[in-house]
C-alpha cells in the first residue's frame, strides 16, 4: 500500500497546482464538509472471488453500533486489515 498525494482542502487554495482536468475533477467530487478528503481503495488482479474478497473487506468496516459508540470506541477496536492483507498475501501470485 501506498499513499497517491494529498488532501487539496489541507492546503490553501493558491498553492493548488492543478490542471484544468483535474480541477473540474475536484468540483465533481468535492464534499460541503470534507472538501476532497476521502479514501479510494483499488485492486487489480486476476481470478479472484469477488464474494468472499467483499466480504473480507466488509469484516474490516465498523458496524450500526461501532459507528454510533463514537470515537473513543474506534480508537480500541481491533484493526484487521493489516491481518487480512498479510493472511492473503500467500495466495497471490507476484
């Protein structure tokens, strides 16, 4: 995993140096609240079982009641995709 840039609403607007493409990009995703801060997850590969690969990664999102404990709660609650990821990396193929 790595990161792909940063935040454009962390910084102040006349430091952006944007394209004109990736402006308009920026009007079409860009959030009231969270500017376009957001997280984009991608996989590429081949064969793979695309029911139990959601479902490995729907185990790793808070349910109803996580989300509603708050944040205090999130802070103590097990991170499983760093188990996840290292469990399946012996079945891909490099």
């Amino acid at each position: 995993m790595e990161a792909s840039g940063y935040w454009h609403d962390a910084i102040p607007k006349e430091e952006w140096d944007v394209e004109e493409e990736d402006h308009k990009y920026l009007q079409e995703i860009w959030d009231e609240r969270f500017g376009d801060r957001r997280q984009e997850i991608v996989f590429i590969g081949q064969n793979i079982d695309k029911t139990q690969f959601f479902s490995i990664l729907d185990s790793c999102l808070l349910n109803d009641d996580e989300l509603e404990r708050g944040q205090e709660h999130w802070l103590q609650a097990k991170d499983k995709f760093p188990i996840i990821l290292a469990q399946n990396t012996e079945d891909m193929e490099v």
